[in-house]
C-alpha cells in the first residue's frame, strides 16, 4: 500500500450533458437528458437539475420522461464529447505521464509518475484544484470531481462523495474507517445478489464486511469472490495505475422500436451484427474465442448465451453461424426489444479450419426486409444535432416530425438564439457533420471550400 494519496480519480461532472448545455445557451441552468429518444431510448447522462426529479443514468428514456416531463431530450454527440474528452485528457497527461484512462470522461492519474512524493492532503488538494481549474479553461467551462487516496478504490469512492465540482483526499492509513460506514454495494463486485446473500447474514455495512469472520464470507460468496471481498473492505488495494486498458470484448447491440419475433429476422439482424463485430477485429488485429449473444425480452428480462470456440476468429461467418445457433435456443414467443452479439477471449492470432470446408459452405441468407427508423431519423434529424442554415447560420435541431424540423441558433459562443422552423427538405438547411463531409471531399479534390 501507498503511504501517501498519490492516485487521483478525476470524473467529469455529467458530461454529456453538460457539454449539451455547454454549446446550447438557452438549456444552461435546465434539466437536460441525453440518450436515445426514441420509446426504447435509455438514458446515457442526465443533468444535475435533471437528477432532482429522479432522472439517472441506465434509466428507460420513457420512465425519464414520465418524472421529468419538461427536460430537454437529446440525442447525443460521440464526435463533440471525443474532442472535449482529449483535450482534458491531454490536461491530465501534462500533469502525470501515467493516466488510466476508464471512460471518455473520467480517468486514474499516477502522481509518483511525475516524480511527487511524500505529499500532504494540503499537497494533494492543491494539485487537485489546480488540475480541475486547468480542465474548466480547456473544456469551456465544464467541472469535475475528483478523488484522492492511496489506492485506486479509494479514490474512484472519493471521487463520487463531493459532486459536482468537489475534491475529497481520503488521508494514508484512514482507509478502514473511511469506508466503514458506506453500505456495503460500495465494494466493487457486490452486486444485488451478493447484497441479498451478505444481508443474509448480517452484512448490511462495509463495517459489517470488514467484522465478518472470513470463512464465513466465502460460505456465502464462494472463495474467490470471498477473499476478494475481504481484502477491498479492509481497502487492501494495491492493483497500480496503468495506462493501457486491454480490450475484454467487442460487441454490437441494438434496441427496436417495436418488439421482434420474427425468428428470420432476428437471425438477418444477428447476422449483420457478426459482420460489424468482424471488421472491428480486423480493425483492432484481434481474434476471439466466445461468440455471445445478448437478448432483451419484452419485459426488459435479458439473456446472455454464449459458446467457446476451439481456438480463436474474426471470420464474420464462424461469428455469425455460432450466433445463429445460440439464437436458435432463445424463447422469443414474447417478442424481443434487443439484441447483441459479441466476441469476447480476445488475443492477436487467429485459428484456421475451425469448421470443415462442408460446414463454410452454407447456402446464403434469404433477403429480409429491416425493419423502418421513425420518420425523423430518416430525414436525418434528431433532437440536440448540429445544423447549419445558410441564412441563419449554426444551431442545433429543437424537434422535428410531420415533414418540418425546428431549429433554435445559437452556439457555445453565442447568447440565447432565436428559433425558426423549415419544411425538412428545405435545402437551406443541412446538417453540420453532412457541411463538413462535403467540405472534405472537396478539399480531398484539390477545390476550395466554404460555407
């Protein structure tokens, strides 16, 4: 164990959506939601004035609607939240040369890599502040938490006590007591069924956990598990900082608008999922051995099937033929609202013949007809994306539906807009991601561009 805080876990504050209110004036200071926005949407990030009305992450976008009915519910921008995710990224790496990266918006940060030792809370905290400062300058105003111990767990449970925009530095050797009265979930690991099992047994508390005879934990959890459990509640932690995550899976998924049981469908759909996960193990030159399919039952139940293969492949028809068998054992009488296939066991090399010549040679898919995008996503526009108008300038999509799309201009750098709505073929009207393809293509060209 570290005798000094020197591992930092640094998470942006609702980030999704406060980069939303970040270029969006009219939303600061609003309850803002962003994820799918269709009725089988899921909630991706919500806003703090959002979250008082009960809206969380992983939350059904219908359930969200129905507590929050004056939010605003956007789709949300990958290529925005990446550039922002970098640029405070790259803030922690001026920091320490060692960062672990856990999602785009929050990361572990090494200070003994850039040389600090022997710190104090008081150092720490500086560091911190200063850290959070330099994030709010390059990020145009957005916040984070952070959280300093001595251990990766202790920060990451830091990081969450003191949000938005705080900073907690759990000082060496307080580690027991400062977990001790957290209720036991806490723990990484203890999930629902471990909480029901250890509740059985008194365990309510991390307390309770760190008191609990530890032959007794692993009669309850396994001994694995148990051991585990045992050592995180005393904040035995000594797993370091790295900076390479190594890739556990890749996977497609995707959620209906309406209910599937139509068994050939499904199979087409399963069948361009393999594909997609195959190009992207060829992209990333990786293999794997577990095919594993992932359905969601009408009534939100979800199944995971899988099968291991004898040794390792990116061909997208072993993908797809183990897929298809694995679907094949799905009850899907009921109806399934989503499906996912992926390919987990991961390495570098790739096993050939793992089926004979006979079994490859299979006769192909019979064309199935997809099944239709709401009218809105099919036009291109979607709540909260970028447009550019070439009377009115940049703004970003309030609705659209019945063949009209609004649209209120205003950017980051602006005041509130005003708003305007267009007939959704208007070709004044363009999405900014279609202006900037166009613009590339003509730059590929030799051409001048402009907007």
């Amino acid at each position: 164990m570290r005798a000094d805080p020197s591992i930092l876990d640094v998470d942006l504050d609702a980030f999704f959506a406060a980069v939303e209110q970040r270029d969006k004036p009219s939303l600061r200071g609003k309850p803002v939601v962003v994820g799918g926005i269709g009725l089988r949407g899921v909630v991706s990030t919500a806003s703090y004035e959002a979250r008082k009305y009960g809206v969380r992450s992983a939350m059904s976008t219908a359930e969200a609607r129905s507590r929050c009915p004056h939010a605003a519910y956007l789709g949300p921008r990958f290529d925005v939240y990446r550039k922002t995710s970098e640029a405070v990224m790259a803030q922690m790496r001026a920091l320490s040369p060692l960062i672990e990266p856990l999602s785009v918006d929050e990361a572990f940060v090494d200070l003994t890599a850039a040389g600090l030792s022997n710190l104090t809370v008081e150092d720490v905290q500086a560091i911190a502040e200063e850290l959070k400062a330099s994030i709010t300058e390059v990020s145009g105003g957005l916040t984070a938490s952070v959280g300093a111990g001595t251990s990766k767990l202790i920060a990451k449970i830091a990081s969450d006590l003191d949000k938005p925009d705080g900073v907690v530095v759990v000082p060496a050797g307080t580690e027991a007591d400062f977990l001790a009265p957290m209720q036991v979930t806490v723990i990484p690991g203890v999930g629902p069924v471990t909480a029901q099992r250890l509740s059985m047994a008194g365990v309510r508390t991390v307390a309770d956990l760190q008191q609990l005879d530890p032959d007794e934990l692993i009669r309850q959890v396994g001994s694995s598990h148990g051991s585990s459990l045992h050592r995180l509640a005393i904040a035995a932690d000594d797993r370091p900082v790295v900076s390479d995550r190594e890739t556990k899976s890749v996977s497609v998924e995707d959620t209906f608008e309406t209910d599937i049981i139509d068994r050939s469908l499904l199979t087409a759909i399963g069948d361009r999922m393999a594909l997609r996960v195959s190009e992207r193990l060829q992209k990333a030159q990786l293999s794997g051995r577990t095919v594993t399919v992932k359905t969601r039952m009408h009534d939100f139940t979800t199944h995971t099937r899988s099968f291991t293969l004898a040794g390792p492949t990116d061909d997208p028809r072993v993908i797809s033929r183990v897929a298809r068998r694995l679907l094949e054992d799905s009850d899907i009488s009921g109806g399934i609202r989503l499906l996912g296939v992926g390919v987990s066991s991961l390495a570098d090399w790739i096993q050939d013949d793992l089926f004979t010549e006979s079994e490859t040679a299979e006769a192909p898919l019979e064309e199935v007809e997809m099944p239709e995008r709401p009218r809105e996503r099919q036009a291109g526009y979607y709540p909260g994306q970028d447009v550019v108008h070439t009377q009115y300038g940049e703004g970003w999509v309030w609705g659209s539906g019945r063949g009209r799309v609004t649209v209120r201009f205003e950017t980051a750098q602006t005041a509130r807009g005003p708003v305007r709505t267009f007939a959704i073929e208007d070709p004044a009207l363009q999405t900014l991601a279609a202006l900037r393809l166009a613009e590339a293509e003509l730059t590929d060209e030799g051409e001048p561009t402009g907007t």
